[in-house]
C-alpha cells in the first residue's frame, strides 16, 4: 500500500488528501452498488467531481482506489508511534497510537462497511487486500523495531519490495518482538471492531477498543467480571 503523499500539514497538502478521500469513497461506493468488476476509472472520477486524468495523480489504477481505505491513516499511526515518549513501553505507544485514529474509523463506519462488502464479492480484491494488509502490518513492524533501537536501513525510505532478494534481507533483519506486536496491534484493533459493530449500543469503540488492550496488557489474565458489560436482557 502506497505512503505517495502522505499525510502532512498545509492547505495544499489538505486539499489533496481531500480529494483522495474523496476518490477511495467514490470507488468503494460504486464498487459495492454495481459490483467491482463494473466500475470504470471515468466513473469513479465523475462521482468524485474531478477528472480521469486526476484520478492517475493518485492512483496507478482503478483498483488501487478500493484498496486505499485507512491508506492515510497507517502513515499517521507509524509517526505517532515514533513520537510517543521515549519511557512509555512499546505497547503502550503502539494502543496511543492507534487511538489517534478512533475518531475516523467511527466517522467512516459506514464506508468501511462498504469495503468489506466489496472485498467479500471480490475475491480478487480481497486476495490483493490480505497482500496489503501483511505488507502494512510488516512496515509497522520495522517502525516498532526503530522506535525500541533494532531497526535497519533496510526499514525506512524506499523500501526493496517483497519477493526481491533485498526484500528478503529485510524478513531477515525483523526482529521476533517488533513483528508479533504488530501483529497483536492490528488484531486488536479487527477484534475491537468486530466486537463493537454488533454491540454499538453498549459501548463505544473506543471503550472496546482499550478495553482489549488493557486484556492485553494484563498479559491475558482471564477477567473476574466482563470488562465491557453485555446485555443480556
């Protein structure tokens, strides 16, 4: 997944995340009412008011405007993770980190609905998605490494894409701790949602979603009492 243009300050760079955003929803809408195979590039383009030959600004091609939902915010949750307190346990860091990031994911719901009907009608799109997402994962691996002092050069600028002989060196230059708290961050982060989207009258994600990581930071002990109640009425 693409970090082109990633998230920065000024009204310049505002407007172009804005028009981003509004391609990858114009996508991923078009894609879940008439299917993913049916959608053209001039109709994603048209939905989003801008012009084919801007879509190509952003995207190399049509389906990498689906699969570009949350692109952004996998960016702003590596450099938070870097800036945490340099005392503050790597988990710790890693739970601040993905919170930033609650209050889109809450304003998005919808849309990430929509994605995830688009990629279980696509399996190709979501073979593509389960791609990124390791891809993703892994990068947020080497940021951990970095932030704990076991990183690489390997880890940061243009990095040698998997399946190369230097994407290699860099599965081997990863440390087991970075790569498994990744790991546990982002299936938190799935479990929390998926927790939350049947329960959302109960609690808030965010009260989920610390909820999980302070099971997590406990080391999993089994609770006495549920920590998020249930309704059971």
């Amino acid at each position: 997944m693409s970090d082109r243009d990633p998230a920065e300050g000024g009204l310049r760079s505002r407007k172009k995340r804005e028009t981003r955003a509004a391609l990858v929803a114009a996508a991923v809408r078009l894609a879940a009412e008439h299917g993913a195979e049916n959608v053209t590039v001039d109709a994603i383009s048209e939905a989003a008011g801008v012009s084919p030959r801007t879509f190509f600004n952003y995207f190399d091609s049509r389906d990498e405007a689906f699969m570009m939902v949350g692109a952004e915010s996998s960016v702003r949750i590596r450099r938070a993770v870097l800036a945490a307190p340099a005392d503050m346990p790597p988990l710790a860091a890693l739970r601040d980190a993905l919170a930033a990031e609650l209050g889109e994911v809450e304003q998005q719901h919808e849309l990430w609905q929509l994605h995830s009907q688009v990629l279980r009608r696509s399996p190709y799109l979501l073979a593509r998605s389960i791609g990124a997402h390791v891809e993703d994962e892994f990068t947020l691996a080497e940021t951990l490494a970095e932030r704990i002092g076991t990183g690489s050069p390997l880890f940061t600028g243009d990095r040698p894409p998997f399946g190369t002989a230097e994407g290699e060196q860099r599965r081997q230059a990863l440390g087991l701790y970075p790569r498994l708290l990744a790991a546990v961050g982002t299936t938190a982060v799935r479990v929390a949602a998926e927790y939350w989207c049947v329960r959302q009258d109960e609690a808030t994600f965010e009260a989920v979603f610390r909820t999980v990581f302070d099971h997590l930071a406990a080391g999993l002990t089994e609770p006495a009492v549920p920590a998020v109640p249930v309704d059971e009425a």
